[in-house]
C-alpha cells in the first residue's frame, strides 16, 4: 500500500478546501469615504477553517474589504457601504446588530503589534473579561495559558505574564496580539498585513501560527507578499483600482490565472 506522504496528505486537505462551506458573504459590497468611491461591487464568499488571502497593488482596496467584514469602516467618519455582508448568513449591518459582539465573533490583528500598555497577563484577559467569559481567577486563567499556547508565546511568555507586553519583541509582541484576538474564541480572524513590521524569523513564526489557527477559526489575511499568500493561503483573491478582478483556488491563481491584470501582477509589471 502506498503511503501519502505528510506534503502529499496536506495537499489533499487544502484540495478539499474550496468546497469547504461558507462563513462569510459579500455581495456587491461598495465603499464610500465622502464622494470617493473605494470599492465597486465586490462578490467575495469566505470558507470556513480556510485562509483567505486577499492580494493586490498599494490603494487597491484589499484593506478596505477586509475592514467591512467586522465593521471597523463605522470609525472612520464620512464612510459609507452598499450591498450586503453575511456571517453565517445574519447580515452583520442589521441595525440589530451588536457591533461589539460582532468583533467579539470577527476579531483582528493589524498591521503593527498593538499590545495594550499593560501586563501580558491583562493584554489576554481584557476581552474575555468584558465579554464575560470568566467566572473565577482560575477560568481567566485557564483563558490567558490557552491562548498564548495557541498563539505559539507561552513557553516564552509563562515567567513573564506580569511584565509589560510593549516589553516584547516585535514578533513575540505581534503573537500577543493574535493570542488575544483568539482568546474571546472569535470564529474568523482578520490580518491585515500582520508580518509587514516583522523580520524573516517572526515572519515564519506567525506564518506557521497562521497554519495551525486554521484548524480552529476561519482566516482572512491581506498581504502585500505574494510569497506568503502562496504560503498561508487555500484561497486567494485579486484586487485592482477597488475591483475584485478574481478569486480563486492559490494554486490555479499562482500558475493559471483567469485575468490578465493578475498575471501581470504576480509576474511584477506593476505593483
């Protein structure tokens, strides 16, 4: 009998990937800041335990859509958005929604390590104590070891858990801010260009992180490194000038791209 190797076994799983099921919808989702138009009806679905990478040249508009999926556009004064946004199929711009509760659900790491002016220990417990998730010390507990374990930091971070986060280096602080995104148990988790301040080293930590996140939450990430959306991603999607040129499968957009523009921008001619 043959044996797949690990690679082999992996490759298969990411296959069945594009059929996994949906967790989030766009439709014909368009951004306005003032009169500027920054996004024309972008369709994007988003599959569950599936990392989405969401590429393109600087202004395209790939961090604009990354924002409308947890409404954090609602901060920025004179925005507006058309079209509809799904989460498990409850429109997330439902006046009924609880926009708290809705970041409590969709978390998200930026671009620099944000790590709040406090311990560790209290950069994790913040969310879940506000949401309620912990009944005694040793729930909260229980919480903070959990997730820096998933975020790769306890080994690093357990003798420490009472000493600044800011006191961090800028990987270990950037892990922080994903064990706390993960410690409200989100069920997607956006990253918007999470390793752009990072050197190669804790690049490839988050990158493996990314990696094994997936098996539990659902990811979308905007990256400027097609390297890396080649290496973290199951489904990659092209922005150009606020349109969604194509989404697809990482591998086919890598090697067969439907479009011209995407070709021309994995190949470099502009960017």
């Amino acid at each position: 009998m043959n044996m797949m190797s690990e690679a082999a076994v992996e490759k298969a799983l990411d296959k069945n990937m594009s059929d996994a099921p949906l967790k989030m919808i766009g439709k014909d989702v368009s951004v306005y800041y003032g009169e500027k138009r920054a996004l024309f009806d972008v369709n994007l679905n988003v599959r569950k335990n599936t990392v989405t990478a969401l590429i393109g040249p600087s202004g395209c508009g790939k961090s604009t859509f990354l924002r409308t999926l947890n409404r954090m556009n609602d901060t920025i004064d004179g925005c507006r958005i058309t079209g509809k946004i799904t989460l498990d199929n409850a429109d997330i711009y439902d006046p009924s929604v609880d926009v708290v509760e809705l970041r409590a659900r969709v978390g998200m790491v930026f671009q620099k390590p944000n790590p709040f002016p406090k311990s560790i220990y209290e950069n994790i417990a913040y969310g879940p104590r506000i949401h309620g998730l912990a009944k005694t010390k040793a729930d909260m507990d229980r919480i903070v070891e959990s997730s820096l374990q998933r975020a790769g930091l306890w080994n690093e971070a357990k003798d420490r858990l009472q000493e600044p986060g800011t006191g961090l280096s800028g990987g270990q602080q950037q892990r922080l801010c994903i064990a706390r995104a993960v410690a409200v148990s989100p069920e997607v988790i956006l990253m918007d260009e999470p390793c752009s301040a990072l050197d190669p080293i804790a690049t490839a930590k988050v990158e493996e992180l990314i990696h094994e996140l997936r098996t539990n939450f659902t990811i979308v990430i905007v990256t400027h490194s097609m390297q890396q959306a080649a290496r973290v991603s199951q489904r990659t999607a092209m922005f150009h000038l606020g349109n969604l040129v194509e989404e697809n499968d990482t591998d086919k957009m890598f090697t067969n791209p439907d479009d011209q523009r995407t070709q021309d921008y994995i190949m470099g001619r502009f960017g």
